[in-house]
C-alpha cells in the first residue's frame, strides 16, 4: 500500500498538533466515538464507556463542549436530563474517528513495528 508523499518541512503544524492533543486526551477520543452513534444522555454515554469515573466523564464533556466539538442540550423535561450531541464541527470528526477506528482494528495488540492482526 503506497502512502502518501510527506510534506518537506520537518515542523509540526500547531493546528494539528492542537487537534490531536485535544482528541487524544484520556478518554476523549472514546466519547467523540460513542457520540457518532447519534446524541445520548450522561448516564447512557457512562454505561457505553466502562471504566470511565463520572467526574472524568463530566470533565472530559466540558473540555470537548468548550472546544465546540459538542453540544449540551436540557431539555424542558422533568425530571431534568442531559443530553449531549456532536456539533457540526466534532460531525466533521466522525470519517477520521472511523478510520482510526478501522486502524486499531486491524493493528490491535500490535507492537510498534509488528504486522497486522491475523484474521484467523
């Protein structure tokens, strides 16, 4: 498989290098993943995410709403529930979380360096 040709500068680009700090941050990128399933409420999106505390959860939703990658909906409903979305800004993540999704597959339990997964 031919990769694309790499640019010549040997910098790192700080918008990308801001990008991938951001999404790659513990537990963020497994939430953007689990929200491109369509909106869910906080304790659907705690139940989707085993192993994950509630505050780091809370943390990580308010970093990515800060971010605009997410939006925080209340509706008029009692009793009161969350229900959070990806924003058309984190929608645009969802073909690179899917790559990086399919990535993992077939790298999974791979070392640096090591072969694909057998797919026996």
């Amino acid at each position: 498989m031919a990769t694309a040709p790499r640019a010549e500068s040997a910098e790192v680009c700080p918008d990308f290098h801001a990008a991938i700090e951001l999404i790659g941050k513990r537990w963020s990128g497994a939430i953007l993943r689990t929200l491109c399933g369509g909106p869910l409420r906080f304790a659907e999106l705690a139940k989707r995410i085993p192993g994950m505390s509630d505050r780091l959860l809370s943390e990580r939703l308010k970093e990515l709403e800060e971010a605009g990658l997410i939006d925080r909906d209340v509706p008029d409903d009692s009793p009161v529930r969350v229900v959070y979305r990806l924003t058309e800004k984190g929608g645009d993540l969802t073909p690179v979380l899917d790559g990086l999704g399919q990535w993992a597959s077939r790298w999974k339990g791979g070392a640096a360096g090591a072969g694909p997964r057998s797919s026996s």
